[in-house]
C-alpha cells in the first residue's frame, strides 16, 4: 500500500494538446538513495542545456526527500551541466508557495537562456488558484499557452521544490523513481516530459498577436485537497501594454532574492 499517493497532470493548449500524469506511488518520511556528494563529484563541468523538443536520456533519482533543492541541482548538473539555482533561500522561504512556483519555473527557464514570465496576475492567478483545489489543470477558454498541474506529499513541505522536480526530472519514461508518469510508461510516448516541455516552452517564437508580446503566468496552492497539496502554473502570451496589475514580477522576484545577473535572464541588471 501507497504510504503517500500523489497525482500530476500536465495539459498544453497550443496547436497540439497533451495530458499527463505524473504520480508519487510511495514514500516514506526520509528517502536517502543516493549520496549528494558523489553526484557532484561525478557531474561534468559542459554546459549542454536540454530544451523541446529534445529530452534528458533518463530520469533522475531524488537523492533525499529532506534535501529537494539539492537534489535539483544535482539534477541539473548531471544532466545538462547547469549550474546550481542562486537565490536567497531563506527570503525565498517567505514567500508564498504560489510564488515559489514562479521563482522556480523561470530560474528554470532563465538558467537554460530563455526569457522568464514577467510577472504573475491576478486574473490568471485566480484561474489557477481555484484549479488547485479541484485538482485541476488550469485552463482560461483555449488562452492559456501551457499549464502544468502538481500534487505534493503531505506533510514534508517544500512542496514548490516537489513540484518542480518531478515536472522537470522525474518525467520520463521507466525507470521512474518517486514520480510515475502514467501516460508515458514507455519511451516514445506523447506523456513524455510533458510538464517539463510546458516549463520550457518557447510561445513567443513567431508571436503576432501585438508588437510587444510577453510571457505572464499564474501559479495556484491548495494546502488540502484530494490528492493532498496541490500546486499548478498557466502561461500565456500578453501585450506588454496591457500587463498594468501584477500580483508579483519577476524583477521584483530578483532584487529581494538576490538572483545573480546571470540567472536572472533580465538584459539591464
């Protein structure tokens, strides 16, 4: 019997529309699979970011359920070379969790050299706010470029930090370690690194809607529901001109976290 049990969806409303699952069959309150230490020593140094449509070769394994950030930039650097995230983890602990949802899905992004979402909104806030608790995707009547939708383990917060590592690591085909992705039980299939592709989507790449397109989001927690946590994020595509009311931007997301110019993907810090 599942000690935890958790359910991941993933749904992309562009041209082609993807679903996926990503579930948690089991885990127990510590997890030590492999030692952190050893992974550093044995990632290289090549930065050779992973972006759609291709994907990392495997999955990879959480090293420990207590220590998630690390076992992202293990990830990250075994992987694809990338440098560890750099931010103030103690201010970032502040926050909320929905804006932790955003911090990480643009570092993620900002890291690999694409733009980040420039702000949060309220009204794509609400849509996914009310999505998480019904363990939903978020969706905004065919809007919406992506969304990605997440539950956590209850009881050992960090959940953002979950999240972020199963859409991002742990969403491939088998062998899958804490996360299962039901629609990708073999290589090849269209669940594959769903929520990761949505993460790293490019929906600005041949934009025509108006001169001054940019990326908004909004991210959504539900403390208790079904599933247990619930987290999700939509993007979509806006007129700079008409992003007036945010509920947090990422260039106030940098200044309070200290994230270096190099990771920040802004032109002018």
């Amino acid at each position: 019997m599942a000690a935890i049990a958790t359910v991941a969806r993933m749904v992309s409303t562009t041209r082609i529309r993807r679903l996926g699952r990503l579930c948690v069959p089991a885990l127990v309150t510590l997890v030590l699979l492999t030692p952190l230490a050893s992974i550093s020593a044995a990632t290289s140094s090549v930065v050779r970011p992973i972006l759609p449509p291709h994907e990392p070769a495997k999955n990879f394994r959480l090293s420990s359920v207590d220590q998630v950030l690390s076992s992202i930039d293990a990830a990250r650097a075994a992987l694809e070379g990338l440098a560890p995230l750099r931010f103030d983890v103690a201010k970032f602990d502040r926050l909320s969790v929905a804006e932790q949802v955003f911090v990480l899905s643009n570092l993620e992004r900002t890291t690999r050299g694409l733009y980040p979402a420039m702000a949060m909104i309220p009204r794509l806030d609400s849509i996914a706010t009310r999505a998480a608790s019904r363990d939903a995707d978020p969706t905004d009547e065919g809007k919406g470029f992506s969304s990605i939708w997440s539950s956590a383990p209850s009881g050992l917060g960090q959940y953002a930090f979950f999240a972020d590592f199963g859409w991002m690591y742990d969403d491939g085909p088998p062998p899958q370690y804490i996360f299962r992705n039901v629609d990708c039980t073999e290589a090849g299939q269209h669940g594959c690194w769903g929520h990761r592709d949505n993460i790293l989507s490019n929906p600005l790449m041949g934009w025509s809607g108006c001169p001054h397109g940019v990326l908004v989001t909004g991210t959504g927690f539900a403390a208790r529901t079904k599933y247990g946590p619930s987290l999700t994020q939509i993007f979509e595509v806006a007129c700079s001109s008409q992003v007036s009311v945010t509920t947090f931007t990422w260039r106030h997301a940098v200044s309070i976290l200290n994230i270096p110019p190099s990771q920040s993907g802004l032109v002018d810090t």
